[in-house]
C-alpha cells in the first residue's frame, strides 16, 4: 500500500563519514552513518577460514581477515533440507583450517562479535538472489495476492530454465518492466559465479564481495515512490550518485540533487538537534507527558509518565490519549535511535480491556512503517509489553559517540 507521506533523503558527506538521514513529513525518522575508517560489513561475502569449532555452543569462530574472527552458529548454517528443524551436529558439518564461504548478516555490537551465515544472499534493485535456494518470495511488504501472484509469474518466465537458485521479489519491482526484470537478473547471476570463482581460486581469509557504500545503498535500498528528492551536499559524491543511477536507476536520476546553500544541509533541516534529542534519556511529549529510555546490555526498557498533562475528561480518557501519544513516539525513536533487541513497555495502567487492545493495535500500526522486523508480543501479567524489533548493527549512540 502506498503511503501519503512524501520522503526526502539527505546526504551529508565529510572526510570522516558519511550521514544519511530519512525524512518523512519533515520529521527526520532515521539516521545512518557510515564512517570512513569503520565501515559496516554487513552483507559482504568472505572466503573464511575456520579457525576454532566449539561443539559445546554448537558455534564456531571463522576467520574472514579482520581484526577479530566472526561467530557462525549452527543455526545460520544453510541446511538444504528445510524440514529438517534439527539437523547435523556443528562438528560434524565444519572442521578447522577449513575453508567456508560465508556472509556477513550482523556488525559487531559491543563485545559481540560480527554474525555470519552460509546461506548466500546478493541484493538488487528490484530482487534478492538465493543461489541455494530453488523458490521465489515476495516481499511481504506486497499484500495484495492476485499481485503477489502475477510477479512471481513474470519473474518464472524470465528465469532461465538452466540456471539455479531462487528469489525474492523487492516492493521495487512493483512496477518493474519486463526489460529492468531481466536486467537484474542478469547480474546477480554474473555476480554471483564471479564469487564462486573467486571463492575456488583463493585460500587465504578474503573479502569477496563488497556491499555498496552508504551513499549508493540508500539509492538502492531506501528509495521509493514517495521520494521526492535526494539532497547531497558533495558535488564529488553527487557526481557518482548520477552514474550509478544513469546505469541501474534510470527513474530516479531525476531526483538526486546537489546541496549548494551556505547553511550546512543538516542544520538547514535540524536533523543535528534531533540527533541530540535522541541521545537523550527523556523524551517530551507534546501533552506534556514524557518517555524515559534505558537500555541495559539484555534488553530496553522504555516507560511512559503523564507528566504534566492532567486531561480535561475522565483519568482513563487521560491515560489512554497519553498512551497513544506515546505509541508514535516510541515507534519513531526506536527508529531514529535504532533500537533492537527485547524491548519492555510501561505504559501507564489501564484497567479498561479496549484500551489496552487499542494501545496495542496503534503500536502496531505506528511499526509498520519501519524497515526493520519488529514483533509486538502484548501485555504481561504485570501490565508490561513485550516486543522485539531486529538488530544487525549497532544504535546511534554507540555511533555517534558521548
């Protein structure tokens, strides 16, 4: 379903990083900052080598050529059997000094180090190429079913009969012709056997794939019909944004534009003052009330105070419009602060049954907006919500510093 909130992305370069935000209505929605000597590896491919297997943990340590060795549970090793919820042993599957081909699906958070898997996925345009795999998925951001059902037709005419490996279908493929279709498949599938080649003609731990970088990622990944235009303030940059659009992104070279005005483009659009706020414990609601974030290294804790706000009805009515209030709240700083994991709501008591189930449903609602999976869990018996949203990579405050 297409949204009737128009979107703006800005792109802020300097010799030290590369910022990214989403603006959604004006209001900026998320953040992202890829600095110049730490770049993510997420979605990059290695030739690793398997350094340490600890059957206890059923995990294994794989070297893949960075400063630390990265973690590959036994879960996140690709069983072709999907049936089979148990399968082999880690140690009968992996042996040290071995070679494995890997990719990055989760940074280094913390102590943590970086999650690996074996089931291989390269990102398009418009599709996600499984080589493993045999099927085609859609988005599930493509609710309609006769539509869901007519891509997957397009796309299995498109497919070579001879060539393996499955798919899912982008919410930008929506529109996609025929031609842009086959465009994309076509070079995943080249892409591909040059990983596999490489993969066979080295032995030292080595990087084989590198994902785009943040500024042409957001071009792939972030850009959709509601995007009116992309402002980046580096004529250097914009230039290799053009290029790139002008070769895989023809409809939306149109909207990338060069930042040329004096005030810096994050302030023009106060995205530096969001960024404090967000690094801020409290967070003030328009009522009056307010939110208080804590983050511990299991879980977040995020709860809600009327504060100030008295109403002007009954109490319930009071505790309900600040509860709602608070809803969009937390669903735009988890967002903009790039919050995941296990997530703990305390949300002022309700007794009445509807509200707590309307509360629950405009979580719900607010989330679906977010790129990232979140599933809401409802209340605890102690009047808590539970609810998780997924985490590859580190929060804004662990980015952008104290």
């Amino acid at each position: 379903m297409k949204s009737t909130v128009s979107n703006e992305i800005l792109v802020n370069i300097t010799a030290q990083e590369i910022r990214v935000a989403l603006m959604e209505g004006g209001v900026v929605q998320e953040l992202h900052i890829e600095q110049a000597n730490n770049p993510g590896v997420i979605g990059n491919i290695y030739n690793g080598r398997i350094s340490r297997v600890l059957p206890g943990m059923q995990a294994a340590f794989i070297d893949i050529g960075l400063d630390c060795p990265a973690f590959l549970h036994v879960t996140d090793i690709f069983n072709p059997h999907q049936g089979d919820k148990i399968g082999r042993p880690i140690e009968k599957m992996l042996h040290e000094g071995e070679n494995i081909l890997v990719q990055v699906i989760k940074d280094s958070i913390g102590n943590k180090k970086a999650r690996l898997s074996t089931q291989i996925s390269i990102v398009g345009r418009m599709l996600v190429y499984l080589p493993q795999e045999s099927s085609i998925a859609i988005s599930q951001r493509i609710e309609d079913k006769i539509e869901r059902e007519l891509l997957r037709e397009k796309l299995q005419r498109l497919i070579p009969a001879v060539e393996e490996g499955g798919y899912i279908i982008r919410t930008m493929a929506r529109a996609a012709s025929e031609a842009s279709l086959l465009a994309d498949v076509r070079y995943l599938h080249k892409l591909w056997l040059n990983i596999k080649k490489d993969f066979l003609s080295t032995f030292l731990p080595t990087l084989l794939y590198q994902d785009l970088n943040l500024s042409h990622r957001i071009l792939r990944d972030f850009v959709n019909d509601d995007t009116v235009r992309i402002l980046v303030d580096s004529q250097e940059i914009f230039q290799k944004m053009i290029i790139f659009t002008q070769e895989y992104m023809t409809d939306i070279t149109k909207r990338v534009e060069c930042y040329i005005g004096k005030p810096p483009l994050f302030d023009l659009y106060r995205v530096e003052d969001e960024v404090v706020k967000s690094l801020a414990r409290q967070v003030n609601l328009k009522s009056g009330g307010y939110l208080v974030f804590d983050q511990t290294e299991a879980l977040i804790v995020v709860d809600v105070n009327t504060g100030k706000f008295v109403g002007v009805y009954s109490f319930e009515d009071t505790i309900l419009k600040t509860n709602l209030e608070a809803v969009f709240a937390i669903a735009h700083q988890l967002r903009l602060r790039n919050l995941g994991g296990i997530i703990v709501i305390d949300f002022i008591d309700m007794e009445n049954k509807e509200h707590r189930s309307t509360v629950l449903v405009e979580l719900r609602k607010a989330l679906m907006r977010d790129r990232m999976r979140s599933t809401v869990h409802g209340f605890t018996k102690l009047g808590l919500v539970e609810m998780t949203r997924k985490r590859i990579q580190g929060n804004l405050a662990s980015v952008v510093g104290p």
